[in-house]
C-alpha cells in the first residue's frame, strides 16, 4: 500500500485543550462537502460506523518543524533520495530519529525549492496513544491549517492564518494549499501577551518575502479574540474546527501534496481495513453476476436443445418413423443404449439416419404443402381492407394460380412455388393502397422472400405474388458438428 494513503470520505480528528474535535469531509465529482463537525471529551469511545472512511489525525505544531529547502536536484525521485542527506542540518535532533516529508514549491532548470517537515519518532508515537481509535494518515497542524486556509478563503496571493485555542497559538504562511512557514505561540486566549506574541510572528513570517500577501489574515480556533488583537481579519465558515477540518482535506483523492507521517516502522498496521467492506461487497456481487450468467446460459443452451429437437422430430415426421423405432434401431445396430436426447446425442442419431439415407434411392415429395385457392379465397374476402361494414370496397376481375416451379424426376431439388396474380377495382385509392399494404405484411400466404409486384391503369390494380412453401423436403435438412439443421 502506498504510505500516502487518500480517500474520497475522510474523518479528521484534532485533540485540543482536552476535547476531541471531529470533522467528516467527503469529495464527490470534484465537489468537497463538510458532512459533519462534533466535539467530544477527549476520554470518551469514538463511535464510527463507516468501515471505508479513511481516519486521519495531525501531531501539534510545537512539536512539527517547517523549514524551507533549496536542493540541487529536480524530480520527485531525486529528491526523495537526497532529502535525509540534505535535511540533516536543518534538524535539532538525529535525523534516524526523524520522520521526513515535503513539498514541492517551485523546480527550475536542475534546482528544486521544498517546504520540510519533521517530527520526531517519539513524538508521533505519543500522539498515536492519545488517540482512542487508530488513524491511518497523519499530517501536523500547520500544513492541516493550510489546507483549510486553501479550502475556505482560496487566492493566488499568499494567505496568512491564525489560529488561537485556550493554550497555544499558531500562525501560518500559505500558498494556495502548500505550507510555507509556521510559528509556534506558547499563549493561548486569554493571555496578555498574546497580542504582541502574535504581531512578532506575523512580521516573522513576512521576513523575506517577496511575493503579495493578501491583507486579511483568516482567524480560526476561538474568534471572540479578534477585537483584541487589532487586525484585519476574516472568519470563515467552520473556523472552530478549522484543524479537524483541515486534517481531512489533507487526505482527500484531490489533493495535490498530501503528507503522511505515519511510514517506516510507524506505518499504519491495517491499510486494507477501510477496503473490507467494498471488498465483501465486490465479491458478493461478482459472486451473484457469475451464478446469473450460469443460469442464463443453461437457459439458453436448454432453448436452443430444445430448438433442435424440434427440428429433430419434424425429420422423423418427413422419414415416417418414430422416436422410439430410431432407438431401437440405433441399439440394434451399435450394441449400446441410445444417448439421451441432447445435442450429442441427436447428432449420433442423425448420423444413423444419414447413412441409412445414402443407402436409399434419391426421392423428392409429390404432394405440396401449399396454400389452396380456397383458403387464399377465404383470406382475401376476410379482409377488412376488401370488405368494409359488409359492404365490397374491392371488387376482383381476374384470379390466376399457376405453379411456376416443381421438383420432378429430373430435378429432384427443385421446389414448389405458385404464383397467384389478380386484378381488381377498388372504391377509393386509399383502399387499393390498404390492400398493397396488407399483402406486404406478415400474413399465412404470401411469402415475404419473393417481392408483391404492383401496378395499376385507368383504375384498375394488378398484383403480382409469390405463395409460402411449408412443403418439408428431405435435401432441407443437414448435419454438421452442431447437430441436424432444416433449412426452409
């Protein structure tokens, strides 16, 4: 797992002053909304129902360094491979002894410019036992203030931010969402010399700045003290929980540069746990969607068995024989059961058919199976289109019904077709056109694979048509390696 953990719904969580400030902040299509914020004392169980909400929590400023760093290399890989070396003076403390992060301020040509940041081992391990749940990310206040400071009043001039609880104080330099400095205040609300201890760190983290600082310094933490440090100031929106707020921002999937403190021998111990759940889900729904398309194929495999039985017994129908004489026959001669009644052992049936068919002479059928001039009669005079209330709004001149085509001795594969052409009248045109119609549509007679001919003279209509051949033949049914097929 990547120790950068991000997520798109994140709870943040901030001990001050002996409470436990909560704040859940979740991301949707680019959209960041702030769900909830609570407080809590800080001894109390922490109930969090949602297993796939990624815990977050941030170490104090006092103890969290921010320095500024210019590298003489380019590249996150490089830097990331020089940075113990080139932190290492920086450091009040062994750098073995220190957890790194940074982020990118500014490359150009082969130099980078980062903002450090360090907490010592000890320290994060302290906070870890403070907490009473055990979070997977961990940034510092500060760069958690950024964030927020980004999220709630975004510019492109820098942006200065203090935030005051009842003990302690914090100031911080921000641009857009990336920390440029921090200054610890040891005077919380309430203490005299707080005004001035602020102006000092205000002018502080000014010093050397070349850039445009925006004039309105965002307040947080406890407000009410705004009238007493004489300041242009804005308070946002959620500015008592800015911390906790900041904090989830900082692990958010769109964060440009989130930091994480919690690598190497502290690395959070569960990465998976918040997957557990969307894990179980996927299972079972990949389970359900497997045992779905099962199902559907068997379905489909049993309909289209099912077909070809169909097609199985009409051959027995044009043979004359009988499911039961084709077992019988096949047992005699194979000296085994018949197969059961599935593809393959339709196949070896029909195979037995077709050598017994080979062995025959040649035939083709002598009685057509074709629609008579009695029943195309009855349809035509039936038809709402030529009869309309009992009144004939059709009226037929000439009936022709010629067989154009028939197998015979000689051309044993031909087929049977009659061609049936009338002539009629009609009342109006929009009758003769609903007659065109319904010889066209899908109907018991007229057989769509041949084309209705149509013409008409000084009001006189012609039709011109092919009718169905149901006739069965013998040639129209073959085997392959899928079983015995008719062809119509």
């Amino acid at each position: 797992m990547s120790d950068k953990p991000v997520a798109a719904r994140v709870v943040g969580l901030n001990l001050e002053d002996g409470s436990l400030q909560v704040a859940v902040v979740s991301e949707e299509s680019g959209k960041i909304e702030i769900l909830s914020t609570s407080e809590n004392e800080a001894t109390k169980p922490l109930d969090l129902t949602l297993n796939e909400e990624l815990i977050a929590s941030a170490v104090e400023s006092k103890v969290a360094l921010v320095r500024s760093l210019s590298l003489p290399v380019k590249g996150r890989a490089q830097i990331a491979s020089v940075l113990s070396f080139q932190a290492e003076p920086l450091l009040p403390f062994p750098v073995e002894e220190a957890l790194l992060d940074w982020q990118l301020l500014q490359q150009k040509e082969e130099k980078s410019k980062i903002s450090l940041l360090a907490v010592r081992k000890e320290h994060l391990e302290e906070h870890l036992k403070t907490l009473p749940v055990d979070p997977e990310g961990v940034t510092t206040t500060p760069a958690a203030l950024a964030q927020f400071a980004h999220y709630s009043a975004p510019t492109n001039k820098l942006r200065l931010l203090l935030h005051i609880s009842s003990s302690s104080a914090i100031v911080v330099l921000v641009d857009n969402e990336k920390l440029l400095s921090s200054h610890h205040i040891a005077a919380g609300a309430k203490a005299k010399e707080l005004p001035q201890k602020v102006q000092q760190a205000l002018l502080s983290s000014k010093k050397g700045i070349k850039q445009e600082i925006e004039e309105e310094i965002i307040l947080t933490g406890i407000p009410e003290e705004e009238k007493l440090l004489n300041l242009k100031t804005i308070v946002p929106e959620h500015a008592s929980f800015a911390i906790s707020v900041g904090i989830a921002l900082s692990f958010l999937s769109s964060t440009a540069e989130p930091l994480n403190f919690r690598k190497n021998e502290l690395a959070y111990a569960t990465p998976f746990r918040r997957y557990q759940k969307p894990a179980l889900q996927y299972i079972a729904l990949s389970f359900f969607l497997s045992a779905l398309l099962w199902l559907a194929g068997n379905q489909w495999l049993d309909n289209k068995e099912g077909a070809l039985q169909e097609e199985y017994y009409s051959l027995l129908t044009v043979l004359n024989k009988t499911p039961e004489l084709v077992d019988q026959e096949y047992e005699k001669k194979n000296r085994k059961p018949a197969p059961l009644l599935n593809a393959n052992g339709i196949k070896q049936r029909a195979q037995q058919l077709e050598d017994e068919l080979t062995r025959q002479a040649d035939t083709f059928p002598l009685r057509p199976n074709l629609p008579l001039v009695s029943d195309l009669l009855a349809w035509y005079a039936s038809n709402p289109e030529v009869v309309e209330n009992n009144r004939a709004m059709i009226s037929l001149h000439s009936f022709y019904y010629t067989m154009t085509r028939r197998p015979d001795a000689t051309n044993k594969r031909q087929r049977y077709q009659v061609r049936v052409e009338i002539e009629f009248t009609s009342e109006t045109p929009r009758h003769a056109r609903e007659f065109h119609d319904a010889l066209i549509a899908p109907n018991p007679f007229v057989d769509p694979k041949s084309d209705v001919k149509w013409s008409s003279a000084q009001g006189r209509y012609k039709a011109t048509f092919f009718l169905k051949d149901r006739t069965a033949y013998l040639s129209a049914f073959y085997t392959n390696k899928k079983g015995t097929h008719y062809v119509a």
